[in-house]
C-alpha cells in the first residue's frame, strides 16, 4: 500500500474492525432473543387470560401461539416456570459466547457463571420462603424472584463484565 493512499488515513486495523462487527452480531442477537422472549411470554399471558376468564381477549392470538389454546391454564401457568428456565440458559448461552468472543478471558466467563449461579440460588430460594413459610407466591419474595430472574434474561451482566474488560488485569504468580 502506498503512503499516500486513501487507506492509510483510516487508523483502523481488521482486528478492530471484526470486534466492532462482533459488537454489532451480539447487539442484534440480544435484541432478537429478547424480542423473541417478550412476544411469547406477552402472548402466553393472554391466552391464559383467556382460558382463565373464559372470554376472547382485544389481543389476537398470533397462529404460532395457538398450539397453547389446548392446554389448561393450570398447566401453562406450571410451564411458564419451565419456559423461564429455558429462557434463562438461553441468555447465559449468549452471554458466554459474547464475553468469550469478545474477550477472549475465562477469567470473565467464570464471572458470568458463579453470577448465574447466585442469581438462580436467591431467585429459588425466595421462592421456596414464600411458598414454605409464608404459604403463598404473592408478596415480596415473590417479587425479588421475578426480578432476579429478569436479570438473567436480560444482557445486563454480560454488558457490565464486557465494559469491565479493560479494567481487568490479572494477577502475576510470584
């Protein structure tokens, strides 16, 4: 390449340039999975809605969701704990591949795992306070539960520990 060509005024090198295309796919992906995420949770919630009440609801029933009209409601209300869990390893998944790809450090994919662990130990353990002692899922057990479990299904960590990359710096062995 010349020294006075166009390209050498561009100070970015390819590796800079496949990080940012990488920002860009995790971004995307993100935003898929969460969208995917809200349109079934969303359209789970109405047809239970409407098999709870007994009556059609303003919100048209989308024809991949309508498989779940034959259900009971006491059966989708038990799954939807199921379909929490799946959503959840989905984003570790995600989030996983995204610090592994991005940073390229186990010491942050650790991170992500013990976060996920402690996560789902208080989220679980809340949960089992309220129904144990408390005898019933509607107070604020229940709440931090739920919240707790949005963490998970949300980049949230995986963004702090992406940002928290350029902090890092590893410990030499004396």
């Amino acid at each position: 390449m010349k020294k006075n060509s166009i390209l050498s005024y561009i100070p970015i090198t390819f590796r800079q340039l496949k990080k940012t295309y990488l920002y860009l796919l995790f971004f995307l992906l993100f935003a898929l999975l969460g969208f995917a995420r809200e349109f079934f949770f969303v359209n789970l919630n109405n047809i239970m809605y409407m098999l709870y009440y007994h009556n059609t609801s303003s919100m048209p029933v989308p024809g991949i969701m309508k498989g779940f009209m034959n259900f009971e409601y006491d059966s989708l209300y038990y799954s939807k704990y199921g379909f929490t869990l799946l959503c959840t390893a989905f984003y570790f998944a995600l989030s996983y591949w995204t610090l592994k790809k991005l940073t390229g450090r186990p010491f942050f994919t650790k991170v992500l795992t013990y976060a996920y662990l402690v996560f789902i130990v208080l989220s679980a353990l809340s949960m089992l306070y309220g129904y144990f002692i408390k005898d019933r899922l509607a107070d604020e057990e229940y709440t931090l539960s739920r919240w707790l479990m949005g963490v998970l299904q949300s980049p949230v960590i995986c963004l702090i520990l992406v940002a928290s990359e350029k902090l890092y710096k590893p410990v030499e062995k004396v």
